[in-house]
C-alpha cells in the first residue's frame, strides 16, 4: 500500500518552509535608500566689478544644504581675462564661493568649465559652465582741479555778478545748514572787489 500525501498538507508544508525564509531574508538587511537628483548652479552668471575689487561666484547643489552635500566634493572653474598670463585654476566647495581675487586690468573676465568634481572625476558641468566678470571703473574716483587765476574768473564774472557769486559761495560755506546757491538776495550784498 502506498501512502499518499494530501495537497493541502503540501502546501502548508511550503507555506512554512516561506514565512521561515522571509522571516530569516528581513533579518538579512533594512534600511532607506533615498535617491537625489541635484544640479550644480552658479550664480550670477555676468557681473560688473570696479578694478582692484575682489568678487564672489556663488555655487548651490541643488537644494541640498552644506551638511548633506558627501564630503570629498569640489567645484572647479577656469579664471581667464586681459590680465592673466594663462588661467587660473580656482577651487571651492559646492555650496560655497568662488572668491577671485581682485582683478586690476579693465576688459572682459571669464569663469569657464565650472564643474563638480569628485577625486578626479568630472561628475557633471554647472548650469550655466562659465560666467562673465566686467571689470570696469563703475564710479569716477578721482577728479583733478585747480584755482582759477583772477584773469578766468574775471571772463566767466563781470562786475556785481563776480561780487555775488562770492557771496553765494561764502554764505553756503559760513552755514553748513545750507546749500550753496540759497540765502542770498540778488543787490542785497556788500561785497569787496578785489579787481576793481
């Protein structure tokens, strides 16, 4: 006589044997794997800076703050311009600047191949790879005078009105509370000529 094994026996027997292994399998490992897309931006892409000026490239990973960015990271650009001889390797951490030195001649300045680096290996170019720095007087600094002669004075003033541009000038000057040209009634001024 032969013995014969129910299926429904059988498959208890699996049923077992799995929860058995499943149970030893989510012992094995747990844990969260998070998955982040991130782009290195720069920013701003063009700038006008006076000359001598230091200035500041701003990088940004994403939306990620310094603390989550993996450490061994780095961004790298290439500093090109009228008074570099041959480009400058300049290096910062992603979230961090670029701070360029201040640059002395005038004319057009590149930050060219900005990249993230890892080791190295080239991860990915930023968005946009290269940013323009204008270097240019943004305000006059300096402004050469001189004194009149009494000969130029006496062209650009004649008589009374030479008489009471000196008083406007005066009054603006002994009143610090006033500007110049106010307080000072036309033919209500004494004044000494000294040219005449």
């Amino acid at each position: 006589m032969r013995a014969r094994a129910s299926p429904c026996l059988l498959w208890i027997a699996v049923a077992i044997v799995g929860a058995a292994a499943a149970a030893w399998c989510e012992d094995l490992a747990t844990g969260q794997l998070e998955i982040r897309g991130a782009v290195l931006k720069v920013s701003p892409a063009r700038q006008e800076v006076a000359p001598g000026l230091p200035t500041v490239v701003l990088t940004a990973l994403g939306q990620l703050d310094p603390s989550q960015i993996p450490a061994g990271l780095r961004v790298e650009g290439d500093l090109s311009g009228p008074g570099l001889a041959e480009p400058l390797r300049l290096t910062t951490t992603p979230g961090d600047a670029f701070r360029i030195p201040g640059l002395n001649r005038e004319g057009t300045y590149t930050l060219s191949s900005i990249r993230l680096i890892e080791g190295e290996r080239t991860i990915s170019a930023a968005d946009p790879d290269s940013v323009e720095i204008l270097v240019h007087r943004l305000v006059i600094s300096t402004i050469t005078s001189r004194a009149l002669t009494p000969e130029e004075m006496g062209d650009q003033l004649q008589g009374d009105d030479l008489g009471r541009e000196l008083a406007r000038l005066w009054s603006g000057y002994l009143d610090p509370g006033s500007s110049l040209g106010t307080g000072v009634a036309d033919g209500d001024v004494d004044f000494f000529d000294p040219w005449g």
